[in-house]
C-alpha cells in the first residue's frame, strides 16, 4: 500500500508539472495479486469461523437470511478469486466449503420459516424418521 501511494503521489506531481505520466503497470498488478491473495485467505480463515458458529448455535438460533445472504456473497468471492488468481490450492478448498453449505441453504431457509407450524414439524418428523428437540 506504501508504494501503491508512492506511485500515486508521483503521477500527480507529473500531472501537476504536465509531464507524461508514468504508469506502474507491474506495480499495479502485483497490487492486485497480492489483495486477491489477502482476501483469499483471509476468506477463508472468516469461512471457518462462520461455519463453526452456525454449527455450535442451536438450530432455533440460527439465523436462515444471515446465512443465505453470506453465503452469496461467498460465493461471489469465490467466483472472483477464481478468475483474478492463477491456479492453487486453496481457492478450490474454499469453493467446495462455500457449494456445501449453499447446498444446505434452501433447507435452512425453509426449515427456519416462521410459518412451520406444530403439525407441519409432526409430518417432517414422520417422513424423516427422526423425533427433533424443541
């Protein structure tokens, strides 16, 4: 970031003398890899951490759209890293993390509707076999 404001700084003193402009083509690359690699493992250190809360809380608790609305924007993230990094071993790593959970999404959502009643949770109970705690 200090040399991002370095190059800055010196592009408008050249705008400023009316000179032509530098660009700090590599620089502005290497910017760019190095924030794509920050927010790829500081993604997915967070992902661990949501995870492990949504799966400590009970399920009374757990919020659906919280969960929902992160794990789209996860997913966004994913998408992104996936197309400005080169090929490694941690973006697919936080990919499967990410599809897994979004494939249990439209069951949390539906399951923590507030329009279930008593009797819509007795047929679940049935058709699944399992008896829930309340």
């Amino acid at each position: 970031d200090d040399l991002h404001q370095r190059a800055f700084t010196f592009k408008s003193y050249q705008k400023n003398f009316k000179v032509e402009v530098t660009r700090f083509d590599a620089l502005e690359e290497t910017h760019a890899e190095v924030k794509l690699k920050q927010t790829l493992w500081t993604s997915l250190a967070d992902w661990e951490n949501l995870n492990e809360s949504w799966l400590s809380v009970s399920f009374d608790e757990l919020k659906a759209d919280v969960v929902s609305t992160t794990v789209t924007k996860y997913t966004k993230s994913v998408y992104q890293l996936e197309k400005g990094l080169p090929p490694n071993s941690v973006v697919p790593v936080l990919k499967s993390k990410v599809e897994a959970m979004r494939d249990k999404t439209p069951v949390i959502t539906d399951l923590r509707n507030p329009a279930l009643k008593q009797r819509h949770w007795d047929q679940i109970e049935e058709i699944v076999g399992q008896k829930f705690a309340p």
